[in-house]
C-alpha cells in the first residue's frame, strides 16, 4: 500500500478534493437527466429574467428541473420515431453479437486447437489488422457496401461490417480462454468415441462461456455505440440507429434538446450498466500483454 | 518427388493451367476490346448523327412547320428504323417527329401528356440535359450532356440537348437502327494452339529425364511462345479493325455532312457557317474528340495515337495473361499447388471452422485496407466509382498535392496573419498539439487521482469509483454532444457560471483557441478514468513492505514516489499511454461532434480531415491519400515508440 506517504494529509482534504472532481464528471450526467425531465426543448435549465441577479444565475446552472415532467420521454417514443431508430440499433447490435460472435467461437477453436500451416500467420493478420486506421478503410467499404452491393441504410450491409471488423478483436480474447482449458477432457471425449464438431459444441463451448458471454458483452457495446459508420452508410432516416438519430436532434438546424436527453438516458443506461459491471475484464484485455511483457 | 513419369504430369498439368489462364485470358481480354471497340464505333456514329441532326433543326428555326418540313426531308434520307423527336421544353411539347408511334391525334405538334409514361421520360431528360449543361457550364464537366440508351433489338437511343443563343431550350432524339453485325473473334486458334502446345509438351516431355528444371523451361518456353505468337497475331488484328473502325466513322460523317448539307440547300436554310464534323465526333459531355476536322477526314496524328492507346491496352493484357500463365505453371510445376492442396485436405477440419471468420475478415477488413491505398493513387471522385482504378491512375499526385503545399499562413492586405487551415500542416500541427495535450492532461490527473484514492483509509472509496469512472462508461458521441450544448453561447451551462463572475458570455465556436478548449474539456472528461484505472490497478499490485523499507532508511516521501511508486507503475502506464496516445490522436467523435472543426477547419483534427475530404467533398482519392498519410504516421509512431521503449528498458 502507498497510504504511508499520505498519512500526513488530512483526509477532509482529500475528501474536498474528490468531490470538486466528482462534480466534474457528475455534472454532465445531472445536466442531461435535468433537460431530459424539464419537459422542454431548450437548453436552458431556467429562463433567466432581464436582469438576473446572482441568485437567478445560480438557479440556471443548478441541474434541477424547474418542474418534473415525463413528457419528452413520451413524446421522443409517441411523436418522433425513436423507438423505430432504437430498434434498429437493437437488431444491428445483437445480430452482429451472434455473427461476429459464432465465427470467433469456431475460428477461436481452431487457433488453440489444430496445428495447421497458416497458424501463426492466421492469428498475426488478425492482430495487424486492429491497426489499420478506420477512415482508410471506410471510404472502400462505402464504395463496397453502398455503391457496390446496395446495402446502403440497410441493417444488413452495417451487420456485414460491424461483425466482419469485430472478429479479430473477439478471436484473439476467445483463443486466450480456450488455451487454459485443460485438454484432458476433450481427450476423455475422443476415447468415448464423440466427434470433433460433438466435442466443440457440447464440452468446450459450454466451458467457455464466461469467455463468450463477456466477448458477446462487448461486442454489443462496440456496436451499440458506433457512430461513424452508421452516419456515413443511413443516408434514410427511417434506418437511423440510435446514435445517428441522437445526433439528428441537435446536428444541423434541428435543435431539439429535450428529445435529445431522453433518448441518451435510455440509451445510454444499458450500456453503462454493462461497462460497470464488465470494466475490470476490459482493463486486463486491454493492459494483458504489458504486464507480462 | 523427381521421377520421369510424375515430373511429367506434373508439368503438363502445370502448362495446361498456365494455357488456361494464360491463352485463355489473353484471348478473353482481346475479345472484349473487340466488343469495346464495336460498342464505341456504334456509338460515335450515333453521336454523329445525333449532333448533325441537332445542328440542321437548330438552323431550322427549331420550331413551327419549317422544322417539322425539314425534320421529314432528313427522315426519308435515313435507313429504316431510324426515327427523331424534337421536344421543346416551354410548354412541354413534342415540336416535331417522325416516329411510327407518334400518328393520328398523338402526331406532332402537340403537348406531352402527364399521364403517358413514354412522355414523361422525355420531359424529364429534357430537364436533366438542361440542368447537365448548365450545370457543366459553372462547374466543369461532371454530368453527360447526351444521353445514350439501348433499346431492344440492338437499337440505340441519343438524346442530346437542343440550343438557342447558348440557352437548352429542348432536346433532340434519335432512334438508330442496329450496325449491321459482325462475327467476333472465333476462339478456334487460340484452342488448337493451346492443345497443340499440350501435346507437344506431353511427348517431349519423356527426353528430358528426371530434370524438374528443363521439364521447367520447356513448359515455360512452351507457354511464352505460343502466347507471343498468339498475342502478336490478335493485336495485329485488333489494330487493323481499330484503322478501319475509324475509317467507317470518317465516311460516315462524310456522307452526314454532304447529306445535310444538301438538305439545307434544298430547304433554303442556312449554309453558313459552314457545318463541322469534328464537332460531331464527341463523348458524353459533348466536347470534340478531335479525330475528325471539320469536313469529316481523319486527323491522322490522332488517329494514329488512339491505335496506339488500344495497342497499349492490348500488350498490358498480353503481359498480364503471361505473368499469370507462369504464376500458375510455378505453383503447380513446383509441387507448391499440390502440397497447399494436400494441407486443405489433410486439414480440412481447422480450415473450416477457420474458413468463414477469416472470408469475412479478408473480404471487409483486408481488401477495403487495400483498396484504400489504391486509391489513394488515383483520382476517384463520387461521380467515378465504377470506372477500373487504372484509368483514373495519377500515381503519386495526391501525396505530392497534400505535402508539398507548405502555405500554412500568409500575409493578408493589412499585413495580418492569415491561415490557411485546410493546409495538411496546420492540421497535423493541430493534431499534435491536441495529442500531447490531452495524454499529458490524462496520465498526470489520473494518476493523480489514482494516488488520492489508493490513500488507506480513505471513506467512501467505492463510491468515489464508480462516480469517478461514469464518463468512460458513457457512450462518448453523447458526450459530445451534452458537452457541445453546454458550450452554446446562449443557453450554455459554461456560460451562465462565468456570468456568475462577470464575465461576459463567450462565442466558444468563433476562434480556433476557444474551439479548441470545448472539445479539449469533452475529452479530459472522459479520458481520464482510463488512465485512473489503470494506475489505481499497478499501485494496488506494489507490495507495501517496498514502502515499509525505503522509510526505514530514511527516503523522503518524494523519493519514494519516483524511486518506488513511478518505476512500479511503469510497466501498465506505458502501454496505456501509447494506447491513449493512438486513441486521442484518431478521437474522431469529440472532432467531429463538438467542433466540427468550427471555425472554418481549424480545429479538424487528421482524421476528421480526411472524413471530410471523403464524404462532405466526395474525392475519395485524395481521401485515401490523406487517410495512408495518418496510417504512415501512425506507424512512425510505433517504431519510434517501441525503439525508446526497449531503450528504456535496457537501462
């Protein structure tokens, strides 16, 4: 433990410290759910009168709505078509988990399991790939998806690229659970006379769940949040995803902030449950090699 | 491996594969340069035609019975199954025509109707040729201005816009009868000297021994010379149907430009100035392909480099056909085809669970990298997609245009400052700037933070925690965009609280530096837990005993931090730096969404930059060069960073 240097600073101190820093970051957050239950579009959280005194400047920066009010959650559901643009983003985000998911699983597999010629070269281009730059490869898959294939503001074309370009990040988590489970067992299943497309779906992918359920979490998240591509290939806005529609309240001329609020909040809750909850596996992917290293 | 027997099928095999490709494809490509080739002589002399006709119904007044009396001479001097259409656009009318269908009460002159689907097509190219033209007109040549259909029976449609005092004021269409048909190229020679070469190989073959390598060379030999004299043969031919494809289109204008002529004679209308054929012979933006002077003779310079161009094409082809032909004949010749094949085979478990992961990943991940850079190399645009990217070749030309232009700035009227940020320099300078900025402000709050928290003790920890990471937690383009309201001048939260201190309201938007601090508060905000994560972590790993000694001996507390605490949190910071670095350096969303790189680009950032250049400017070439620019220096960065890394480490 580092505490014995601190020892001689009063906590208070340290306490007054962390809850200036705790306003920062809080701030944002109380500022959104105050508009998304101000019940209006402005951004303003009180009108200010013609000559505010100290206190009426106090009162609009204060997040607390000046009066609750559910209505911009009723109306972004009734009178905007948020629930059709989060429904796509439903079925984009989880049909790309079980794609992107299912064709790591198998590739995973093979990696740890099979020595084969393109083994080691397999798993390298995987790893490459996660550093070519996304623009770059943007403007092909633009020309590919839409301008090739058709599949411009189609679930389908943002399904085909979020779970072709969310593999190897998932192959190379997959493979690193399936090296530490013990061999034994599958070896136990060949003696008892079970084939190899048996043994991978009823020993080994049940005993990676853990594994696959947290790629699984992630992946979702990945696609759940993405921005770019979806702006760039839902040119109709009847194919919005939640974010692009996110945007579409308060990008441009449009300035409809109430909506805007609701809609983050529930968006933004699934996801942030889920990063609590999954962070401390994120920190240890992202940080594994240099620990070892 | 080397026996007689198996080196000889072996090789044959390998020749017929390398014929296959090779003479195949040579063949192949010549055939669709003789389509090619066709296509474009049918369609310049429909061109000519077309334009012949636009220019006697323009001397023809262009409208009223005169038109409609010359319109009916020109038509009796036509082959059958030609047929024209004069439609003026004020008013919508069909003006005049000599098409079978337009008979009885649909008979020129009168208005198109709304209802009918064929006249509604003809209104709308009307107006789509009228916007073409103008539209060139402003911004060079981007949209065709004759517009060419295909019809059933291997008849072509022209439409071309009809002037008056340099303003479209309708269109003229021509229906052309079919070219008469010619056979194309019969592939017999190429497949008699492909199993001639096969059958020669297969008895010389037993001469040559145990030998791969003159088994090697004959099959090589073989191959390179029936393709050579393959290729000679149809290059010659493909030159001599070029010459007399242009001699038709010579002729053919000749008689168009006497034909019309004589009309124009016989109808009393204007001979002068006199009619130029060369200005018939264009392409789909209307401008002169120069291949005919203005009486319709060919210009034999240009005549000549336009054979050349398709020679070229040609050999292209030919040399293409013959690397592949040997590509093949090496893989199957060397055993390697046969041995990749037995891999698939005698692994063919691994390969199919691997198979679709890795099509996926090769088909949407590593060509579209590919393709990207090829890209970069050409002059692809929004209006170009479809064409091959040899054609729009331009080698190195965007790289030359984005980093050698050094104008940063330049001095105004006033002797101001003046900057130019769309220049690659500002925005890499920028990009720099908002980098180290944003890892510097990073590592040392959150490190900072790390430390408070790691205190023993300490209340409320877990709270703190998880309060502390939220911003990472959210999805960062709402960030952005919450961060953006915040920052508006007149209802921002920013702006109410320096009221509160008398300050007056800010344009935060208006200058780069103001414009720079909203999208670096969005992104301290959320980059900051990463970083305290990763630190409370490697402090929570050090053994407190480490501690316990150095106070024993006497180490000051701020010894202890750079002798114990920063050595031990070195081994995680380090790759969570270089992480951070690559993430803020391509921080897309904040960019983007909070600036928009208001004012004016100059907060864009590299890769906002090359967004726009793609998908606000449409020139995907220059794009793409842009876009490997940042991935070079990204892997610049890289090396550097792993070379200090290991140094550092050695010490």
């Amino acid at each position: 433990m580092a505490g014995a240097r601190e020892e001689k600073v009063p906590h208070g101190l340290l306490h007054a410290f962390l809850a200036l820093v705790v306003l920062y970051t809080v701030y944002p957050v109380l500022w959104v759910i105050t508009i998304a239950f101000s019940g209006k579009q402005s951004l303003a959280i009180a009108d200010l009168p013609a000559e505010p005194g100290f206190l009426d400047r106090l009162r609009a920066v204060t997040p607390w709505p000046a009066q609750w009010s559910v209505a911009n959650f009723v109306s972004v559901f009734g009178d905007q078509p948020f629930a059709r643009w989060v429904l796509n983003s439903l079925v984009v985000a989880v049909a790309t988990t079980l794609v992107g998911v299912f064709l790591s699983c198998t590739a995973a597999y093979a990696f740890s399991r099979f020595k084969f010629p393109g083994r080691r070269a397999g798993m390298m281009a995987f790893l490459v790939s996660q550093m070519f730059p996304g623009v770059l490869t943007l403007i092909p898959l633009y020309i590919i998806i839409v301008q090739w294939l058709g599949l411009g503001s189609t679930r389908l074309g943002l399904i085909i690229v979020y779970a072709t370009t969310s593999i190897p990040f998932s192959v190379w988590m997959l493979k690193g659970y399936f090296d530490t489970i013990p061999r034994e067992l599958e070896e136990a299943a060949i003696i008892e006379g079970a084939g190899p497309g048996m043994i991978f779906w009823r020993i080994v992918l049940p005993l990676a769940l853990p594994a696959i359920a947290i790629t699984a979490l992630f992946s979702f998240m990945t696609a759940w949040n993405e921005f770019i591509l979806a702006a760039t290939f839902m040119d109709q806005e009847e194919m919005y995803t939640a974010p692009v529609a996110l945007r579409f309240f308060v990008g441009g001329f449009q300035q409809q902030w109430g909506y805007f609020a609701a809609g983050s909040i529930v968006v933004s809750i699934p996801v942030v449950v889920l990063f609590l909850y999954l962070q401390k596996y994120l920190v240890s992917g992202l940080t594994a090699g240099s620990v070892k290293g | 491996m080397s026996d007689a027997p198996a080196l000889r099928r072996r090789f044959t095999a390998g020749l017929a594969l390398a014929v296959a490709a090779g003479l195949g494809g040579s063949w192949a490509a010549m055939r669709g340069e003789w389509v090619n080739q066709r296509d474009d002589l049918a369609l310049r002399r429909g061109a000519v035609t077309a334009m012949a006709l636009d220019q006697l119904v323009g001397r023809a007044g262009g409208t009223g019975e005169p038109l409609r009396a010359a319109l009916a001479a020109w038509q009796a001097e036509q082959p059958a199954g030609t047929e024209a259409r004069v439609v003026r656009l004020s008013g919508a009318r069909l003006e005049a025509s000599t098409a079978k269908v337009d008979v009885g009460d649909q008979a020129a002159p009168r208005r198109l109707a709304r209802s009918s689907p064929e006249d509604k097509v003809l209104y709308d190219r009307g107006q789509r040729l009228r916007g073409a033209v103008e539209g060139n007109r402003e911004g060079g040549a981007v949209k065709p201005e004759v517009e060419v259909e295909r019809l059933a029976g291997g008849r072509m449609r022209l439409a071309g816009p009809l002037e008056e005092d340099g303003a479209v004021v309708g269109l003229v269409q021509v229906d052309l009868a079919p070219a008469p048909a010619r056979r194309p190229p019969a592939p017999w020679p190429m497949l008699a000297v492909a199993g001639g070469l096969l059958v020669l190989f297969w008895f010389l073959a037993p001469r040559l021994g145990g030998r791969a390598w003159a088994h090697g060379l004959l099959a090589g030999a073989l191959f390179l010379g029936g393709l050579l004299a393959l290729g000679a043969h149809d290059i010659r031919r493909l030159e001599r149907d070029h010459r007399e494809a242009q001699r038709e289109l010579s002729d053919h204008a000749r008689e168009v430009r006497a034909g019309t002529a004589k009309l124009l004679a016989a109808r009393g209308l204007a001979a002068a100035p006199a009619l130029d054929a060369g200005r018939w012979d264009v392409d789909r933006m209307r401008r002169p392909r120069g291949l005919l002077d203005e009486r319709g003779e060919l210009d034999l310079a240009r005549a000549e480099a336009e054979v050349r161009k398709a020679r070229g094409d040609a050999v292209g082809a030919v040399v293409a056909a013959a690397l592949l032909g040997l590509l093949g004949l090496a893989l199957v010749g060397s055993g390697l085809l046969w041995r990749f094949g037995r891999a698939l085979v005698v692994h063919r478990q691994a390969y199919r669970y691997i198979a679709p992961a890795m099509l996926g990943t090769l088909v949407l991940v590593f060509f579209p990298f590919i393709y990207g850079i090829a890209l970069s190399f050409t002059s692809s645009n929004i209006y170009n997609t479809s064409a091959p990217l040899p054609e729009l070749w331009v080698g190195l030309r965007n790289y030359w245009t984005i980093l050698s232009d050094f104008g940063i700035a330049r001095r105004g009227a006033d002797g101001a400052l003046i900057w130019n940020y769309l220049n690659f320099y500002w925005t890499f300078l920028f990009t720099v700037i908002w980098t180290v900025t944003n890892v510097t402000f990073g590592v040392t709050f959150g490190l900072l933070l790390a430390l408070v928290l790691n205190t023993r003790g300490l209340a409320f920890r877990p709270v703190y925690r998880v309060l502390l990471i939220l911003p990472w937690a959210m999805p960062n383009y709402i960030t952005a965009l919450i961060w953006k309201g915040m920052f508006h001048r007149q209802f921002g939260v920013v702006n109410q609280v320096l009221a509160m201190v008398g300050i007056e309201p800010i344009s935060w938007f208006d200058t780069p530096f103001t414009s720079f601090l909203t999208a670096f508060a969005t992104n301290a905000w959320l980059s900051f837990p990463f970083m305290m994560v990763v630190s409370l972590g490697a402090l929570q790993s050090i053994p407190a005993d480490l501690y316990e000694a150095a106070r024993v001996d006497g180490a000051t507390r701020w010894q202890q931090f750079t002798a114990i605490t920063l050595p031990s949190l070195k081994p995680a910071l380090v790759p969570a730096v270089i992480l951070s670095v690559v993430w803020t350096f391509n921080m897309f969303n904040i960019i983007f969404l909070v600036t928009g790189g208001e004012p004016n680009g100059a907060t864009e950032i590299l890769i906002t930059q090359a967004y726009k250049f793609a998908f606000q400017k449409y020139q995907y070439g220059y794009a793409a060069a842009y876009a490997t620019i940042i991935f070079g220096i990204l892997l610049v960065y890289g090396n550097v960073q792993n070379r200090v890394t290991r140094a550092t480490e050695g010490v």
